[in-house]
C-alpha cells in the first residue's frame, strides 16, 4: 500500500506526515484548499515545498470531481482537511458544520461513486469529542461530566464539581470508552466526520481508523492562526512583546504531543494489518497546566512581557483532559516519545527561525467577544 492521499496535508500535520511518509517511499497525494485563514494570501513557497514531495492537487473536499480526481489509484486514505477553531465553530457554524461535515461526506460519497483500490481509510478525529472527558467524584465513582455551571465559572470557581456533592472532582485519563460530550460545534464535527468514516470502511470493508489527537504542538505548526494551538498563539504575543492573558486561573490542564510522535501514531495505522474499524487515543497521557506552558515559553524566549490571570472563561472551553492511550499501545504499538520540556525547546528554537508574524490574537479576541463567547 504505497500510495497515500491526504486531505488536508498542506496544513500543520499533514506537511509533516507528507515529509515523512516521501522519505520512506510512499507517493503521496494532496488535495487542499490551502485556506487563507492557515496558509495566508499568498502560498507560494508551500506550493512549491510540496509540489517536490508530492502531487498536490489545490481544491476543496467539497468538491465531488476533486475528490473522484484525487482518490484514483490510491490505496489509503488519510482526511486531515478540516476548520479546527473551537471557540470559531461556536459562531461560524454553518461553516464548521459544511467544510467538516459536508467535506467528509463528499469524500465518502465519492468513494462509493469511483472505481478505486482504497483499502484504509484514518481520519484525525480529536480529545474534543470528549469534552470535559472522565472523572472521578469521591461519592459517585466515575463521572462524564457536562459543561461547568455558568454561575461558578462567574465566580471564578472553575473546578468541575460533582452533581451530587458539589465537591471538586479529580480528572483522570479519559478512555476510548468514555461518554461523547462535546462542548463545541468543532468537537461534535469531529464525533460525526469519524462516524461517518468508521462506518462507511464498515459498510464496504475497508479498514478504518479514527485517531483522537490531543493538542498536537511543534515546529511547523500555524503562527499565523490566532484561532487554534495556545503555544502559537503565547509565541506570537511573546515575540510581538505583547502580554499574555491566561483564560480561567491558569490551573486548567491539556494535554500536549508533539508533533513526530503524532506523525508516529498515524505511520502505526498505516501499517497495522488487523484492524477493521477502531478508534484510538493519541495523547501523551499528561496534563500539563496552561499557565505552565505560558511561563515556559516567556523563559525560553527570554523575555519579560507580562502574563495576567484574567479570569475570563471562553465558551466550550474544557477544564482538563489527558488521554488514556493503553488501547494505542496495545493494539497500534503506538506510545509517545518526547517529553513536554524537550518538545517545546524544539518548538521555540524553530520559531526563532521564522519571521515574526503579526500579532492577530487581540482581533480574535474581539470577534470572539462580540459573539459572546468570552465571558
Ligand atoms: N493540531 C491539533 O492540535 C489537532 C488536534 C486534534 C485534531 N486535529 C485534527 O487534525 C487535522 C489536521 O489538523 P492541523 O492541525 O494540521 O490543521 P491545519 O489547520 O494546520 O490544517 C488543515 C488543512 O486543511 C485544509 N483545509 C481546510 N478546509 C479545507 C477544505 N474545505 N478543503 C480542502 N482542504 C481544506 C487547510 O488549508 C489546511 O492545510 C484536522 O482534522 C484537525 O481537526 C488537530
């Protein structure tokens, strides 16, 4: 099975996994529409980057004759196109719902109404399908909570509580298992694109594999999207000299995996050879607090910009959730490798590369706030 289409593989992921995937021989095919909110106005060295790695093909996955071009002669599948702005899906939800929704199953459709060699199918599906994700209350054992009362997020209170008790419950590694809670638009977009490809692969017998990644960080990741990837966002308040506002009190954790060790869980999928249809964790199965990562960045660049606690909350937002990943050791070999502190060394020293982008996020934030979704 050499020759891979992915959806999606001029963004931050998909770039990698085209680099590594053309270093081991594949023949890899892109279709992307190379979005200007992530790759911006003018492309042109991506373009060319890829084009000597691999055919790209810039179109939308919504476009039935772009998918039927690009899946020809494939043999595996891998959709990574998506919007993936969690707080954006809240307001722009006809257009989350339509690129991620519409796009997968355009791609689908057009699966049935090709003649092709497709044997596997991965989608990137996300912790945000989770939402809030497992927990442990002391009275009720384990809990899937849903999203946090309005009125303790006003007063500051921002620890998932226990129904019963009200006492704060412990997070713990959320399992493949665990309930389907999304908290956005986004996390219910990716809960229906990995259904509707688990299903499909079911119906026509085709091996498919839903990853759920966690925050997925490291070199190469968007600088210019204030939309998603905190690290990005801090990094370019950092090098703007502009301060950091941490959401919440800074306490609330996620989980962070870099990027080679993503680009490892999916080369696992490829080539597994016994798994029908499946899903898995891909996390490193650690929570890591926010205000941490905003510390380690400031010392890391070296700078002395201001990081303020305001105690605003954003709408969807969760409070903690770190992967269980057991099942993707046990049944892809997969386990991540690289340890937050090394990870986000890597990370810094490759944007001390890069020309400083502009600071976009204090837009966003209005955007964000006029929707009403920043309290
Ligand atoms: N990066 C993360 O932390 C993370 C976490 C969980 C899940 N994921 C999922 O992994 C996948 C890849 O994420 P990423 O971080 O590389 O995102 P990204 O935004 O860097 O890349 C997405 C790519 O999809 C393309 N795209 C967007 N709309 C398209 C459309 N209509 N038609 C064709 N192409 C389109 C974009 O141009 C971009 O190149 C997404 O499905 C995302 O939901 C990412």
């Amino acid at each position: 099975m050499k020759n891979i289409l992915i959806t999606g593989g001029a963004g931050f992921i998909g770039k990698a996994l085209t680099k590594f995937l053309y270093c081991n021989g594949y023949n890899i095919t892109i279709l992307d529409n190379l979005s200007t909110q992530i790759h911006g106005e003018n492309p042109k060295q991506t373009i060319r980057e890829l084009q000597e790695i691999s055919k790209l093909i810039i179109g939308d996955v919504r476009d039935a004759e772009k998918c039927s071009q690009s899946i020809k002669n494939q043999d595996i599948i891998i959709h990574l196109a998506a919007e993936t702005g969690t707080g954006q899906s809240m307001y722009k939800i006809n257009h989350y719902n339509d690129v991620n929704i519409m796009g997968t199953s355009t791609l689908l459709e057009s699966i049935l109404n090709t003649s092709h060699n497709i044997q596997k199918l991965i989608i990137a599906s996300s912790r945000a399908v989770y939402g809030e994700g497992k927990y442990y209350s002391q009275k009720l054992g384990f809990q899937y909570p849903l999203s946090r009362s309005e009125i303790n997020l006003k007063n500051h209170d921002f620890e998932v509580k226990c129904p019963s008790s009200n006492l704060n419950m412990e997070a713990i590694n959320t399992d493949e298992l665990s309930k389907i809670n999304p908290n956005s638009i986004y996390g219910m977009n990716k809960y229906q694109q990995e259904q509707m490809v688990l299903l499909l692969g079911k119906s026509l017998d085709i091996s498919a594999i839903s990853l759920r990644f966690q925050n997925v960080y490291g070199p190469g990741q968007s600088l210019s999207n204030p939309y998603t990837g905190i690290l990005s966002v801090f990094s370019t308040n950092i090098l703007n000299s502009n301060n950091i506002e941490i959401y919440e009190d800074g306490n609330q954790t996620r989980d962070f995996i870099y990027i080679d060790d993503v680009i490892e869980s999916i080369f696992s999928s490829i080539k597994s050879s016994d798994i029908q249809q499946d899903i898995f964790n891909v996390g490193s199965g650690k929570g890591i607090k926010v205000i941490d990562v905003a510390r380690k960045l400031r010392d890391l660049y070296n700078s002395s910009i201001e990081i303020n606690i305001s105690g605003r909350y954003r709408v969807g937002d969760i409070r903690h959730n770190f992967a269980d990943v057991k099942k993707s050791k046990a049944y892809l070999g997969f386990e991540s490798k690289t340890d937050f502190d090394s990870g986000i060394k890597n990370f810094v020293k490759w944007v001390e590369c890069q020309d400083v982008m502009m600071d976009r996020y204090k837009e966003s934030v209005i955007e964000l706030k006029n929707k009403g979704m920043i309290k």
